[in-house]
C-alpha cells in the first residue's frame, strides 16, 4: 500500500490530501483496499456513488452501451439523449437541459446562460450583468467560478479574476434584497451548503429567495449537484421549501458512480438564449453518458432511494444525536447528508476520519472541523448502526484522551 501512496505523490499533482487508504474494489456500501480490507463507505465520492458501487444494472448497461456505441460528440444525434434528457427535464420539472461532464462545467452553464440572457431578455446593458452568490459557497474551481468565492485559499495565486460576481451572506434574505439591482441577471445558491460543512440556511429561506427572484426578474440558479437526486430525502432538496428554480445544475449522483455527467436544466425562456456555437463540450450527452444518466434516474426513482434517504437520514440523525461527547459542537444534516462539526479546541475532523478508517468507516473532514456523512443511499439500517457503534467508539476514545491531558 505504501508504495502505491509513494508513487501517486511522486507522479500526481498534491492538489487533493487523502486518508491513507488505497482502494482497489467496491461493492454496494463497502470498499475494499489492496490488502483486502474492507470498509463501510460513507462518503460515496461527495455524493457521486448514491447508488452504490458497481451497482448490477449500471455495471451492465455499461457493458452493453460500450460495446454499442460510446462517443460521437454532438455533431451528430444519437438514439440516447433525447430520451436521457426527457425523462431528466420531467423529474425535476424543468423544460429543457443542457448535457456537460462535471458539476463546474454545469455551473459555468449557468453562468452563461443567465449572462446572456440578462442582456437578450431583461435588457441589462452590455456587460453589465452580475450574478449574485452567497458567503461558504462552492461551485467549483474554475476561475469564473473562483471569483465567487469567499474561502483565500481557493483564490490565492489564481488572480486576476473576471468582474460581474457579488457575494451576500448565506441565510439573510435582507442581505439578498439590498444587493438585488438592475444589472442583477441571477442569483447562485445551494439549498445546503455541502464542502462549507453541510451548512443550513434558516427555514424558508430558499422560499424567500425565489419570490424574491421573482419580484426583481432575477433568475433563481440552484446548485443541486450535490443535494440533488435524492440526497436530502427528495428529488431535489429546494422541493423541502416547495421552490422552482429558473436554472438548476445537478451533476455526481446523475452519473451513477460509473462516469461524469452533469446538466444545466431551465425553463425554456432561459435555455433558449444558446445558438449553435454558443456553448459546447466533446463529451456532454455523449451516448455512454446518456444511457447511464436515464439507468440512473430510473433506478433513483423505481428503488425509491429518495425515500430511503429520508427515513434513514432521520435514523442516522437521531442515532448521533444520542451519543454524548464533548467533542460534538453540532449535529446538523438532512436525508442522508449529515454533518458531525467537532470541537477545533478538542479535537480535529482529520483526526476523527482517520480514527474511523481504522475501525473500517470511511469518511473525510470538511474545513478541518465537519466530518461528512453522505453513505449510498442503498445504505440498510444495520449497516447504519455499525457504523454509528464505530463513531461513538471513536468519539469515546479521542474524547478521553483529549479530557486526560
């Protein structure tokens, strides 16, 4: 294993900081390391794998699209993507999408899109228009999407950056208001706030915001890469607050674990600002890509896994909030997307995941003070109290030490 380790350092850029486990196979719930170890798997790639690893269906739809027909770009149609983005646009109630590869480059769609159409729809005088965001975002990492950011790592080193991005504060709705203008063509949120550390906004704020939107001809942009698709206990998790978003990117779970698929959906008014040449991507829609994103919906909404999420998150939920810790500072999540924050005085989330990976739990800190649950929504009960046995032991065992000295 070590070896392995040494060489990813050696030969790959130390832009990401792993726990010290090199995986080799997955199944369902659980991974396995090249020792053969097995482990519990509850992070599913920040919520890329809801429906478990290898899942049958998605493992052989693959091997039966592959052997058929896998990349064409969209030069030409395929008998693959109409049907993938029909059924996607009838899930989430919007009337048409646009098919990328990952969450950033839906979130650059968005962009685009609200761009463009502030200038041909709301008037908005030429590159003037601005996009608002709030405070513990993250969209990604290109540098458009840099400038929204708050965190100084993300940005230091990277500038210049372009103009035409605001920032309010998560939560306050008065904050959105006073930064509402004439040149405003979008507002950019996430129903939670996933890599801030699964960060809540107050009750009706998404709600507040959307008649806001509405009041101002704003567009609603809504980030549901990570908390779409089931994650929170509903399709979407803005449908908790009954919201319609103008312009919704998913992405991650959209591509079943087994390959990147991502999609910026809106309302036709909206989407219908591209013009061939527009906007593009090699690979978005590719007929691979299609086929696994329909299997993926299908298999989301037939087993029910957004349901699951929900009874499930509640028991995850309820189960935590039982143990009792000094190390806990917080308990905060929705579905099957829960946040532990620790203590910085006591302890360290790093410290807590790599605890838990030796007991066979996996996990990964979020700013160094949240650790993030987000198991495949395929997860049983059993398996939810094996791992909540190992948390508490964990918290039990680093508590006592830090309580000691």
């Amino acid at each position: 294993m070590t070896s392995r380790i040494d060489l990813e350092a050696r030969y790959c850029a130390q832009n990401y900081k792993p726990l010290p486990v090199v995986l080799t196979r997955g199944e369902g719930v659980y991974v396995w390391d090249v020792d053969g170890k097995k482990y519990l798997d509850m992070m599913s790639a920040y919520s890329a794998v809801s429906h478990g690893h290898a899942n049958p269906r998605l493992v052989r739809l693959v091997q039966e699209q592959v052997a058929q027909l896998s990349v064409v770009s969209r030069a030409f149609y395929s008998d693959k993507l109409g049907p993938f983005l029909e059924r996607l646009c009838t899930l989430t109630g919007q009337d048409m999408a646009l098919p990328m590869n990952t969450g950033a480059e839906a979130v650059e769609t968005a962009i685009k899109a609200a761009r463009k159409w502030a200038y041909s729809v709301k008037g908005v005088a030429s590159n003037k228009a601005e996009i608002i965001a709030c405070s513990g975002n993250f969209h990604g990492r290109t540098i458009a999407i840099l400038t929204m950011s708050d965190e100084p790592q993300y940005q230091d080193g990277f500038g210049p950056f372009p103009d035409g991005f605001r920032l309010v504060e998560y939560g306050d709705i008065g904050a959105l208001e006073a930064a509402i203008n004439k040149n405003t063509a979008g507002f950019l949120v996430e129903p939670i706030q996933g890599e801030g550390g699964i960060i809540m906004p107050p009750a009706g704020y998404l709600k507040a915001a959307e008649q806001l939107c509405r009041k101002h001809n704003v567009l609603l942009l809504v980030d549901e890469i990570q908390t779409g698709l089931g994650r929170t206990g509903k399709m979407l998790a803005c449908e908790h607050e009954n919201v319609k978003p103008d312009g919704l990117m998913l992405g991650k779970a959209l591509g079943g674990g087994i390959l990147p698929v991502s999609a910026f959906l809106a309302r036709r008014e909206v989407m219908q600002v591209f013009s061939p040449g527009d906007h593009g991507s090699t690979f978005g829609g590719n007929p691979l890509a299609a086929a696994v994103g329909l299997e993926a919906l299908n298999i989301l909404v037939e087993e029910r896994l957004a349901e699951r999420s929900a009874e499930l998150g509640d028991y995850l939920l309820a189960e935590l909030a039982a143990i009792k810790s000094p190390l806990i500072k917080d308990l905060r999540g929705r579905g099957l997307f829960i946040g532990i924050e620790i203590d910085a005085e006591l302890a360290q989330a790093r410290e807590i995941c790599e605890a838990l990976m030796q007991r066979g739990v996996l996990s990964k800190e979020t700013h160094k003070t949240v650790v993030r649950l987000a198991p495949p929504l395929i997860i049983s009960k059993a398996e939810i109290d094996w791992a909540v046995t190992r948390i508490r032991a964990v918290l039990q065992d680093i508590g006592r030490l830090r309580l000691a000295s």
